[in-house]
C-alpha cells in the first residue's frame, strides 16, 4: 500500500510539473515556473525606492512582476532579508501596466512598507502565489503606466 501511495504521489507532482510547463511554453523569453506554484521574487532592494516619510521615516518599495494574469486573488510573504530593516506590512494585488514597447503586460504588483531607510547593500525575497499565473517574470520597480493609476 505504501509503495502504490508514493507511485501516485510522484505521478502527481509529474502532472503538475508538466502542466506548469505547457503554460509557460511558447514563450522562451520567460522563465517556467509551474502555474500552480509559488514563486521567490528577489532581489528586492533599494532600487524599488518609491517613497520615504520625512517625519516617520517610513519607506516603501514598489515592485510588478509579468504572471499573464489579470486575477486579483494574491498572496505575499517574507522569504529573507539581507541586512534589512522591520517590514511593516506587505501588500499584494493585481497591476496590468504598460511597458516600454508599448504592449499592456499582466502581472502581480507588491508593496513592502519599511519601518526605517533601507540601508545601503540591503534586499528582500517575498514568496508571491497570483490565481491564475502562467508563469514569474522578473521583478521590476512599479513605476511604469498602470501601476499607481
């Protein structure tokens, strides 16, 4: 019994791994990751700066990344930091923005609200899991049309 159990255990990590496959394929400039996984997005560092509060000191990063999916179901959570400071809160939500050749690109949008400046020589990774994702495009800072409109 404990054999026939693993046998249909690996048979369903296979069907997944390739259905993660076929939804990726077609587009070799992406990266496949299985569609019904979640992905680490990282390194998340000052380069995402999009704000900093004079008086609190509270910094926000901004940061999109192409899934193919426009479903607002979403979810975010801390993976690792390197030298990094407190992470408030962690937001995310579902962005469709235009890049720079012009095209309008689905994706996963994410908001970490930092309790101080983010020092020099810092970053993050966040585990992020959008519905309906075909694949984890790199992450970029959410400063492009449609991110904050």
């Amino acid at each position: 019994m404990r054999r026939f159990v693993v046998v249909v255990a690996a048979a369903l990590i296979a069907v997944a791994l390739a259905v993660g496959a076929v939804a990726g394929a077609g587009n070799p400039s992406k990266p496949i990751i299985p569609a019904i996984g979640i992905a680490t997005l990282g390194e998340i560092d000052n380069d995402f700066w999009e704000f900093t509060e004079d008086e609190s000191g509270l910094t926000v990063l901004s940061v999109w990344a192409e899934t193919g999916s426009d479903k607002t179901t979403c979810l975010a959570t801390m993976n690792e930091s390197l030298n990094g400071v407190a992470v408030n809160d962690l937001y995310c939500s579902s962005r469709t923005v235009q890049l720079e050749d012009g095209a309008w690109h689905k994706g996963v949008y994410l908001h970490l609200f930092l309790a101080a400046p983010l020092p020099a020589e810092s970053a993050y990774w966040v585990n992020v899991y959008q519905e309906g994702a075909k694949f984890y495009g790199v992450p970029r800072k959410c400063d492009m049309p449609g991110c904050n409109d």
